[in-house]
C-alpha cells in the first residue's frame, strides 16, 4: 500500500497519491487536442462576434476572445472557471487514474503544483468571499476548496455575460469588467502565495526540480492571467473614471444652469478633478 501511494512523478516525494497511473497520451497529443479544441472555439467566436457586430474595435474582440477563454480553456492556477474546473471538483479523488483527455491534462500540469493531485487548499482563507453562497456541497465536492466552487459558479458566468455586454456594447460591461479582472488578480495572487509560503516558510516544493515546470507550466502559464487582466483592469478603470467624470460635469451644468453662475463657465472646459466628490459643484471656481 505504501508503495501505491508514493510511486509517481510528483513532488514532494512523500506525497500520498492513491491510485496513480502514467498518461496512456503523449505530451505532444495532449497539446495538439487541446490546442486544436481552443483554436476552434476561439475561431468560431471571432467569425461569428465580426458577422453579428462589424463595426467592433479590434481591442473589443481581442477582449471577447480573452473572455471566452476563461470561460472554457486553462484559468489561473491551472483551472478553468466553467468546464474544466467543474470536471477537478467531481474526480479530483480519482484524477491520479484519469485517462480522458481533461484528466491527462491535469496530471501533466500537476508536476508542476501537485496540490492538484493531493486536492489541497489553493488558498487560507475565502470563506468571507462565499458567504453569500448558500450551497450544500455533496459528498463527491467534500475535501476542496470554496475558492474553486466560487470561481465555477460566479466568474465563469460573469465572463460570458462580460462577452454579451461587450457585443451589445452595454456601458455596464466597464465596471463589471473592472471586476473580473481584479477577482483574476486577486486569485493568481494567492496561488503564487500560498505556493512560495510553503516553499520558503515549510522547505515544501510542489513542483518537480526540471527548471521548465517550473518556469513554463507554474510561472509564465500563470504570468498571463496576471498581465493581461492588469492590462484590462488599468484600461477600464480609466474608462469608468471618465465616464464618473462626464457624469459630474453634465450635473455641474444642469444645477448652473438658470442660477447665477450660468453664464459662469462651460461645462465642458473644467478640467479634471475641479467638481471632485468632496466639493461643491455650485462653488465658483477661483480666478
């Protein structure tokens, strides 16, 4: 028994994996079937978003496709929001032995972070993030964490209804994206924490010694999700912000207007920040 449980690939070396059988695919299968299944879903999306919605900006369908991927290939840590974090919670006690194509998958990217084989804790503490969650898991999603149940049933359809509402070019995609890309930030966050404490704090390393896995599939593979959602998170901020400050300026005019300050300045001239949160919109400006 002892041997079952500690003859694998993964690190620590003492790690208990049960029932643990070599991929029956190659690498290079795994990444041809993977990668052709995004292609094709990315692909179809982009074809389908210029047919529907020609006069997209190109910014706004590279953000649809960015958003359709989270929803359906590798999210940070490894996961995906909807499909293939919802097949980890149902067999992650069986994934050692898993042969389909998602399970080969999950095996190959856990040398480099073999909590996926062990279904430990991505993260200390989520509970004040799932409290408005009122879910009875059952006894197939006992043992993992409220961090993955909360991503597969929140971020995943907040990603496709951020897809909708950039097709129908809704303003209420701004803040809602502003949203998601923090969460994004927020999580991948805690997966590089939670991994280095253990690393520094405990001498416990999850990631085989080759310098790829390392660097390849548990560095850059997760660098992305970090990148790409400051990027987005910066560019809507800054959209959100202006659409604040156009909103102030168009309530400064319409409380001016038939005062005494009318004829006093045009709207569209005050300059960034005079009409603040904490000022006076009917205060004359200085000078």
């Amino acid at each position: 028994m002892e041997n079952t449980l500690h003859s694998h690939p993964y690190y620590p070396v003492g790690a208990s994996i049960a029932g643990y059988s070599p991929n029956e695919s190659s690498l290079i299968e795994l990444l041809v079937k993977a990668g052709g299944g995004c292609t094709a879903l990315l692909g179809l999306t982009f074809i389908l978003v210029s047919y529907a919605r020609p006069r997209l900006c190109l910014h706004d369908r590279m953000a649809i496709l960015w958003f359709m991927l989270l929803t359906a290939i590798p999210y940070v840590a490894g996961t995906l929001h909807c499909f293939f974090e919802g097949y980890f919670m149902v067999n992650h006690r069986e994934m050692a032995s898993a042969q389909d194509l998602f399970g080969q998958l999950w095996k190959e990217y856990a040398l480099s972070d073999s909590r996926y084989m062990t279904s430990e804790t991505l993260v200390l503490c989520m509970e004040t993030m799932t409290v408005d969650l009122k879910l009875e898991l059952d006894e197939s999603l006992q043992g993992w964490s409220d961090l993955s149940l909360y991503k597969q049933l929140l971020w995943g359809p907040l990603c496709f209804w951020v897809v909708t509402l950039i097709i129908t070019q809704d303003s209420l995609r701004h803040p809602i994206q502003l949203l998601v890309c923090m969460s994004h930030l927020y999580g991948d966050t805690l997966y590089y924490a939670t991994s280095l404490f253990d690393h520094y704090a405990h001498n416990i390393s999850y990631s085989r010694p080759e310098g790829y896995y390392f660097w390849l599939y548990y560095f850059f593979m997760n660098l992305i999700w970090i990148v790409v959602p400051f990027c987005e998170s910066r560019s809507k901020k800054a959209t959100v912000c202006q659409g604040r400050r156009l909103n102030i300026e168009d309530e400064y005019t319409s409380r001016l207007s038939g005062s005494k300050y009318s004829n006093f300045v045009d709207s569209r001239s005050i300059p960034a920040g005079v009409c603040g949160p904490f000022q006076n919109p009917l205060e004359p400006r200085p000078g």
